[in-house]
C-alpha cells in the first residue's frame, strides 16, 4: 500500500491542529472520507486509491483526538458538533465549495450534519452504518471500550486487541489486520504501544451514559442530496427497519447490505469499493 500524495495541517481550536492526507490531483472532484469513533483516515487508503484512477481528489482528516491530530483541552468537546465545526473549517481551508462525502459510523454522523445545512457543499452521500438512529446495544458496546486498551508491549498484541474489539469488521486477511493496526498505534517511550487516540473521547460517555437510541431524523429528513447507505448484515448499530424508512424520508436513501459483517465495513475489499464507487460516479 503505497502513502498518501500530501499531507496537510490546519489549527481548529487555539494550538490543537487537525492534519488530513490527500490522494490524487488537485484538479479532481473532491471526495472526504471521515472514519468512525476510534479509528483513522489511512482506514480509506485502499478506497482512495480506487476513487483517484477516476479523477477524484480524495481527502481523509484525522478527526482531532485521533490519529496524528491534536488532543483538545475540554474532553466534553469530544462531539459531533465540534468535529462538524472542524470539517466545515477543512473545507474553508481547502476552498472546497462542493464535495462527495463517505461517512463511517462517526464520519457519517458528521456528513449528516453538513448535508442538512442550507446550501451544504455535499453533492453526493456515503453513510457507511449509519443512520438517524444509533441504537442503545450499539452505544452501550461502545461505552464498554472506548478509551480503553490492555497493556499492548508489541505490534502482535495489537493486533490480537484490534482483531478482538473490531471482530464485527468481518473476515480479512492478516495482511488486512496488520494493515488495520499499523496505523492506529503509537509508540511509547519505553518501546510498547498504545492506541492512536486520546483516552479523553471516552469522558462524555461516561459523562452521559447511554439510556435509549439516538435519534436524529429532524437531521436526516433535512438532507437533499443522493445518499447512499451501507449496513452491515449483523449490525447492531443500524437496524433493518431504520434502513427501510431511511429510504422513504429525507434523501430517500438507496440502501445495500453487506453479508457477514457487523459495524462496519472497512471498504478495503474491492466489491465494498465497488459499491461505493458506483453510487459516486452515478452523478457523471
């Protein structure tokens, strides 16, 4: 898996700056990829690669808190409507005025936010399992073990907690789990390892733990433009009922599931890229 094309830096709240990666022409049609809640944006590398061979410009930003982007002093800030601030910042930066939009989970949550804006930039929409509402086992697992990891002394034991907390990614290869643990690990100064994230995005859930769904179809019945959702067969973040009114509400979602994976699919496989990469090129 070769790097990315360019990498970038911009401040988003005092001293703390978010860094993003970038694939392809400067010239192409922008795609941005946000990934979900603990994970990163080299999650989209094998995605990226696919969309530049069709033109796009591909840009994929460490939500701040994760990845190689800065931690914020106010662990409460840890929410959907700073990482919207934030991406919308991106966008300035980038003098960005309309983009297609791939969303894991979280980075659909914040895709969300941005298409129901007036005059949203957001041409077209992936939300990769997601919807309007996330459902209470989903939150509660999560709960369970975000900002929390064992002691990880070698890239080995990782991998083993990676393939562990990430077993509803469904079957890869083990070149595949290396690849999803190489960059979601930092190195310690004693040698060992630990996750890429701040411990701190856990607070608000403890802050406020999870009693019912979350539900956001104010937000979603707001959005306009074509959105495309992905759920994985054995979700229990998305449900199938929430999938069949996503295509009747709002955007009127076209909605493909994904067998034998649970929350969520990587988009590394290529039938996985397909399916995205279909639905984007559909506006040409």
């Amino acid at each position: 898996m070769s790097e990315p094309d360019r990498r970038g830096t911009i401040p988003v709240a005092g001293p703390r700056t978010m860094v993003y990666v970038e694939w392809g022409a400067p010239s192409g049609k922008a795609l941005v990829c946000v990934h979900r809640l603990t994970r990163c944006a080299r999650d989209f590398d094998f995605l990226a690669q696919e969309m530049v061979r069709h033109g796009y410009r591909v840009i994929c930003p460490d939500v701040v808190g994760r990845g190689d982007s800065g931690w914020l002093t106010d662990p409460m800030d840890y929410a959907v409507p700073t990482y919207t601030k934030h991406l919308l910042m991106l966008l300035a930066h980038l003098q960005l005025e309309s983009v297609h939009w791939v969303g894991t989970s979280l980075g659909g949550l914040i895709g969300m936010s941005i298409a129901a804006m007036p005059g949203s930039p957001i041409e077209r929409m992936v939300l990769n399992e997601v919807g309007p509402v996330v459902s209470l086992p989903a939150l509660q697992r999560i709960a369970l073990y975000v900002g929390k990891w064992p002691p990880l002394p070698t890239i080995e034991a990782a991998e083993q907690y990676v393939r562990a907390v990430s077993a509803p990614f469904g079957p890869h290869t083990d070149a595949e789990w290396r690849f999803l643990t190489e960059h979601v690990v930092r190195r310690n100064p004693d040698g060992s390892l630990r996750m890429h994230y701040d411990p701190a995005i856990a607070v608000p859930f403890a802050a406020e733990p999870p009693e019912e769904d979350l539900v956001l179809w104010k937000l979603y019945d707001d959005i306009r433009c074509p959105t495309l959702v992905l759920r994985g067969e054995h979700s229990d973040m998305l449900t199938r009922d929430t999938v069949a009114q996503m295509a009747l509400r709002g955007p009127r979602a076209k909605a493909i599931e994904i067998a034998g994976v649970g929350h969520a699919p990587t988009l590394i496989h290529a039938d996985q890229i397909a399916i995205v990469r279909d639905f984007l090129l559909g506006s040409r």
